[in-house]
C-alpha cells in the first residue's frame, strides 16, 4: 500500500508540473514557482511547454504501471518510469537548482525504495 502511495505521489506531482509548465507558465503563479521575469517566461513558454507535455507523459506511464492488471508488468513500468524521473531529477538538481533534486528525484528514489521492499 505505501508504494502505491509514493507511485502516485509522483504521478500527481507530475500532472501538477505538466499543469504549471503548460498552462500558468506565464502567469503569477508559474512565475513564483520558477522564479522568473515576464520577459524571460514568454520567450520561453513554448519550451515550458513541450517539457510540461514530457511531465505528463512521465505521469501517464506511472499511472499505467499502477493500474496495469498483470502486477509484475505493472511493476516494471513503475520501475522503468521512476527511474526516468530520478534522471531527470538529477539532471535538473544538477544543472537548474538542488531544490528540484528534492521536489522530483526523492519522492521517486522513495518510491524506487518501496517497490524492491
């Protein structure tokens, strides 16, 4: 049950950034999350974008693996997208802030955790 409960843990956080990157990336709300000017969010809404479209993909694929019928197939799907999600948790901590390490790749590696426990 608490894997299930970090699976989708993730999965939300995923449709929430799909949601910020896609629809309130130029908006007050979009702009104190990602601490950016107007300026900068327009000339990059359409980047925002396709990366938000990318999160909901990442989404989608947990949800599959969570509702899957077959468990052991459905557990690798979550294992698969997890581990796409810790990379990209990574990759973020390390080349846009620390603070998205944490936000995205610890709720992940956490739910890593729970499906080999």
């Amino acid at each position: 049950m608490l894997k299930l409960f970090w699976v989708g843990l993730v999965a939300f956080e995923h449709i929430y950034f799909l949601y910020l990157e896609m629809f309130l990336w130029t908006k007050p709300k979009g702009l104190k999350v990602f601490k950016q000017s107007l300026e900068k969010a327009q000339a990059s809404q359409v980047l925002a974008a396709n990366q938000g479209l990318y999160n909901g993909f990442l989404a989608v694929g947990l949800l599959w693996g969570m509702l899957h019928p077959n468990p052991l197939i459905g557990r690798q799907i979550q294992l698969f997208f997890l581990t796409c999600v810790v990379v990209a948790g990574a990759f973020g901590g390390a080349t846009v802030g620390v603070r998205l390490f944490f936000v995205q790749a610890v709720p992940a590696l956490i739910a890593l955790y729970c499906l080999f426990n």
